[in-house]
C-alpha cells in the first residue's frame, strides 16, 4: 500500500484522481484537484472546484471533507489520530471522530500545524490567514494522567490571524476575527466581534455591513 500511495502522488492530476477514485475508494468531483500532496486520510469528500495544493501532508484521520470552492494551499501539515482503533489513546472517547470539515468557499492557507485528533469543523467563507497557526486538539489532561482530546468549532465568515492557536474546546462564533498571534482556549459566543489576545477576549463590535461578512464568492483579490 506504501508503495501504492508513493506511485500515486507522483502521476499527474487526471490519473492520479482515477487512482485515488479506484483504489482508496474516495470521492472526488471532476473539477477538485490535488497538486503534489501526501493526502491520505481514511476518507476524502472533495467537492466541485475545491483543491489542495503543493507540499501538504495530510494523514491518521478519519474524514477530510471539502465543501466547493474550498482550498489547503501549501506546505500545510495535517494530522489526526484515527478512531475505533486497538490503541489506549483516547479509547475512553468512544464517540470521537478525527475529521477536518471545510465548508464551501473557505481557504487555509501556508504552513499552518492543524491536529484533528477530535473533530475541527469550519464553516463557509472562513479565512485561516498568514502563516504558522496551530489548531491543537488534544493535550495531556494532567488530572487524569492520560491523553485526551476536545473538538474546535469555527463559524462561517471567521478571519483568523496570522500566527494564532485554537485549543481543543475552542469555538469562533460566525462573523468574527481572531487577531494576529491570539490564543483562544474556550467557546466564544458574540457574533460580529474581534477577539484577540492571551488568552483571547472580546476586543470591539464589527460592522455587519462589513464587505468581508457579506461575500458571495471565497476569493479575495
């Protein structure tokens, strides 16, 4: 299978889908793309014109679903830790899954460290910006003494700065900003709102009528 997936990586796009379709069994629209990426999770949905670029690596989860006109663009390392499985990691998370979730017109962009031990779900037209972030999901829960993990929840029409951390049981409300090198480490609720800071906290109101919360295409010139 190593062998079968190092050969696959490097046939250009249109056999490479055929062999991604045929012998990994994932669904992928005629119009999706993978440059050149070590993308092989259990189970890959990619939607119409969603794509992945050059140099990311995506491995040990479950589910990477991409909604249309999502994209991963480069250098990206994506990891997870795969559920229902014989290891003593995690086994008391019987209902865990390790998914990334991408909604439609949604984009990460470089070098980012994303770690979906529990589940990361990211809504439509969301922005993971700049360079160097780190989604984290799982730590050492030092009480107990063992490994354990939480989901992060980002809504739709979230910037996240460059540089930030998300730790698991985070959560983005729709419609906000986390500043440049923010940590969030719990659920914020208020919509329209700039977070930042260590940990983060609320900072000021945005507009509704902000162009970025008002998009109809993903993009941005």
């Amino acid at each position: 299978m190593l062998l079968l997936k190092v050969f696959t990586v490097l046939l250009p796009w249109g056999l490479k889908r055929f062999f991604l379709i045929r012998f990994f069994k994932y669904e992928i629209h005629p119009t999706a793309r993978i440059g050149l990426s070590w993308i092989y999770p259990k189970k890959l949905i990619m939607h119409s014109n969603s794509k992945i670029g050059n140099l990311n690596t995506a491995v040990h989860l479950d589910l990477i679903s991409m909604g249309k006109y999502s994209s991963i663009s480069r250098g990206n390392w994506i990891t997870g830790f795969p559920s229902k499985t014989d290891s003593k990691h995690f086994s008391h998370q019987t209902e865990r899954e390790s998914n990334l979730i991408l909604g439609e017109h949604s984009a990460i962009t470089k070098n980012h460290h994303i770690d979906c031990t529990s589940a990361i779900t990211i809504g439509d037209f969301v922005t993971i910006a700049g360079y160097n972030s780190q989604l984290l999901t799982h730590s050492i829960n030092i009480l107990e003494n063992r490994q354990d993990s939480c989901p992060i929840s980002i809504g739709d029409y979230c910037f996240l700065g460059t540089n930030v951390v998300l730790l698991g049981g985070a959560s983005l409300p729709s419609y906000s900003v986390l500043g440049a090198k923010a940590m969030l480490n719990k659920k914020m609720n208020q919509e329209y709102s700039l977070y930042g800071g260590i940990p983060a906290k609320y900072i000021y109101e945005i507009p509704k009528n902000a162009k970025y919360f008002n998009r109809t295409t993903g993009f941005i010139y």
